[in-house]
C-alpha cells in the first residue's frame, strides 16, 4: 500500500487513550468503552489508539481491571480496524529501563493479545533505546511506528529531524511519527517540517500534537499540506484542551479537497453522541478539570508543556515560595542545557522542572541534585543531543564514569527473576509483565482479583446448595 500516492488524509483516532489520559487522568473504564466499539469500527479509522501510555498502569492502580483483559475485549469488538498502543522503548510502559528480554516478552504478547501498530518513543531520541521493540515488533508481525519527540532548542535543527528520519528508516521502522506532546508545533514549522522529513524518508509520516497552545489543528492541515499522511485526532466530546484537535473538525477541514478523509459526518455524530454524556459526567464528578480545556498560551511563550508547568507552580506552593516562579520558568533552560538539551517528555521534564525549582529555592545552583538529576548526568536514561555540562556532572556524580554504551546493555536478563517472584500470584502469563512493571501496583490487583474470585465461587457454591443470593 503505498501512502504517497495517495493523498487522502487518514485518521487515527485517540479516544479511547490519548483523549481521556489528557483531560480525565486515563479514567475511562472499559465498560464505558465497549458499547461504542462497534460503530467506531464501521467509521473506517486507519486505526484506534486505545491502550499503553498511562492507561496500563490506570487499569491496574484505579479502575482495579486488568489491562490485558481489556486489550482482549477491544481487539474482539474490533473485527476491521487496527489497534495501536504507545510504548515508551525500553522503558516499556513503567518508568526505570527494562532488560531485553522483558522488552522482547512485552511486545510479543501486546501484539498476540490484539495490538496491531506500535508507537515506540524514547524521551532523549536516543534510537538505540527503542531498537530493541523496533526488532521484536518486526519479529512478531507487528507494525514498528518510532516516534520522535519533538521539542525546540539550538540544537534541533531541520537538518537533525531529517538525519533522525533517515536514521529510523534504516533501523527497520514502518512508519514515523512527530510526537509534539507539549503543543509547541506552530504551523509554519509543521510546512519546514514535514518537508524535510519528506526528504530524509519514504516511510508514512504521522503527526500527533495536542491543543495545549491553541494551534493544534492549523499545524494539522500545514503538515498534511507538505506531505504528512496520517494525523491523531479524538472525537470531539474529549478533543481541544490539553486533548488533541477534533475528528470531526478536521474530517470537515479536508472535506472535498483531495486529502478528503471519505469518513461519514453522521456515522461520526452517532459516536460523539455516545461520548457527550459522560464528558458531563466526568464534569460533574471532577474528573475533568476546567482548566485543561483553555489554551495555555505560556506553553509557546516559555517552551515549557503544559503539565510541567502546573507541576512547578504546585511544588513552589508547597514551599510557599510562589513569588519565585518567573525565576524558576528562567532557569528552566539552563538546567535544560547542562542537561544536554533534552526534550521536557515524561520523565525528562519533571527532572529538569524540580532541578529548576531547587536551584532557585536553595539560593545556589545544585546545591542540591536529585536523584533522578544524577540518573541523568551518568548516561542511565541514554544519549542527549548535545553533551552534558562537565561541571555539573563531577558535582553530580564526582569521579564516576558516565555510561557511554546503550544503557539496557548493562542490565542483565531480568524475566526469570520477575516469573520467580509472581509465582505465587501468576493466573497467566501476562501477570508477569505486570508485575514487573508496577510490583506493588500489580500485586495489590492481584490480591483484589483473588478476593473477587472467592467472593463468585462462594457465590456460586451457595446458589448450588440451594442457597439463593437476594
């Protein structure tokens, strides 16, 4: 199937991930989910990105549900359309580096359970942390989308995006995507942008943004202009905010032009129908907050995304020190660039943004380093795009060599280990990826999955008994 002969515009929606991780903190549950399934798959979507990023730990943490089982009823409910998922590289889905053949098991039982496309991102764009999913999502059948985080700086020059495109081409990948998490994309970029890229790379080129700046889908309609293939949008009930711009707007934009979506207008209404109440009832319950529906006009003006930004005005608060915060919004890209200007993504920002906020509130910069600075400055998280400040790294880690090799090739096969530890626990094979992910998470869900089992047989073995429950 080649893309570039085509120019219709095709759609992935993001509902049922991206949309309610962004304005409802990944509470959609999977019953919410499942009455709707049907007709989203008659839309003709070019796939549904409805798991991996938060929703994995949500599942286990808040909603008590097992991911994997949720992965299985979308993928049976979804006969036509491809599921896709975000996967952090060698992070997986959790926050540390995983070995190997962690990562290896992840992907092979994602895709037997129903996942179709993976998008693979690292936080520094450090490919050699994300060639390990690339091989075995190839290895398995799957489609390897890498994502690149895209972010502003001196050093993130066309000609860097360009060599990253050309590099993930070569590295196996199917598709490629620009993963603007913060919004800083504005359209006459997005024109630069994808042309370049278009350059460096035949593969189909996807673009994902969010409406925390206001310009989401002008960057949208410019980037598909140049030559970009696919978007992510999320039906309109859960889109604009911090959410990504809506289906049906952008199914509209292109209308009748020859990037024309083909989707239908009212087989869109019926879903957006479907979703309408419960964005009043996560309104009403609290769950979605006002104040991620705005446009956050900072986000453009200090480079900084937007939950980062509510992350540091909250920990000055804490200090009551919030007179500090232009200071602290200043000495962002300083620690930024001692850091090796990395992109501010999960978990990058929130490093760089408390380093910020301690230089400041300390009167001395790094003073004192958190741990997680440390982590950085000796190469654990991988390579950043310029090097790190040397002074900082001796104050960090002192006479300590940095980690200059792909940091998972230090960690020693760790499956065994995990499959050990969850013996007791384990009802299937998946419960192993689970537990080593998130080990306290996914043990309490455990111990509450066991306890509602008990409850059903008791249940069962009084009804049996002649017992019948009221």
């Amino acid at each position: 199937m080649s893309e570039q002969g085509n120019k219709a515009v095709k759609i992935v929606d993001t509902v049922l991930r991206d949309a309610h991780q962004s304005l409802i903190a990944t509470r959609m549950t999977t019953e919410e989910m499942l009455p709707i399934i049907g007709k989203m798959d008659e839309i003709g979507f070019h796939a549904v990105e409805c798991w991996g990023g938060a929703t994995f730990d949500a599942c286990l943490r808040f909603l008590k549900e097992d991911p994997w089982e949720r992965l299985r009823k979308l993928k049976a409910g979804f006969k036509k359309t491809k599921l896709q998922m975000l996967f952090r590289g060698q992070n997986i889905l959790g926050y540390n580096h995983y070995s190997d053949d962690v990562v290896e098991y992840f992907v092979q039982k994602s895709l037997a359970n129903g996942i179709d496309i993976i998008r693979i991102f690292d936080c520094f764009n450090d490919l050699r942390n994300l060639q390990t999913a690339v091989n075995a999502s190839k290895k398995e059948g799957g489609h390897a989308q890498v994502a690149l985080s895209y972010t502003l700086g001196e050093a993130y020059t066309l000609d860097y995006w360009k060599a990253k495109a050309k590099a993930i081409e070569e590295m196996g990948a199917d598709s490629l995507c620009i993963k603007d998490m913060a919004g800083l994309l504005v359209p006459v970029e997005a024109t630069k942008l994808v042309t370049v890229l278009r350059e460096g790379t035949n593969l189909p080129i996807e673009m994902h943004t969010h409406y925390t700046s206001g310009v989401a889908a002008m960057t949208y309609m410019k980037s598909v202009e140049a030559g970009a293939n696919i978007i992510d949008t999320a039906m309109s009930p859960l889109s604009m905010g911090t959410s990504q711009p809506a289906t049906e707007v952008m199914v509209e934009v292109f209308k009748g032009t020859e990037y024309d979506t083909g989707l239908d207008q009212n087989k869109l209404a019926e879903i957006a129908d479907y979703f309408r109440p419960l964005r009043e009832k996560y309104l009403a319950s609290g769950l979605m907050n006002t104040k991620v529906l705005g446009v956050d006009i900072k986000t453009l003006l200090y480079q900084v995304p937007g939950g980062m930004l509510s992350n540091l005005v909250s920990q000055l608060k804490e200090a009551h020190a919030e007179d500090k915060y232009e200071e602290v919004l200043k000495e962002i890209p300083r620690v930024r660039a001692d850091f090796g200007e990395p992109p501010l993504v999960t978990p990058s920002s929130q490093i760089v943004g408390t380093q910020a906020v301690l230089n400041v509130l300390q009167g001395e910069r790094y003073k004192m380093i958190t741990k997680e600075s440390k982590k950085i400055l000796s190469g654990e998280f991988g390579e950043t795009v310029k090097p790190f400040n040397p002074e900082v790294v001796k104050k960090a880690i002192g006479d300590q060599k940095p980690i200059t090799c792909r940091p998972a090739d230090l960690i020693e096969p760790q499956l065994a280990k995990f499959e050990e530890e969850v013996k007791e626990w384990k009802q299937q094979d998946e419960d192993v990826l689970s537990y080593a992910l998130f080990p306290q998470v996914a043990t309490e869900f455990f111990k509450y999955r066991k306890a509602q089992q008990t409850k059903v047989d008791s249940s069962v073995a009084d009804t049996a008994n002649g017992a019948y429950p009221v």
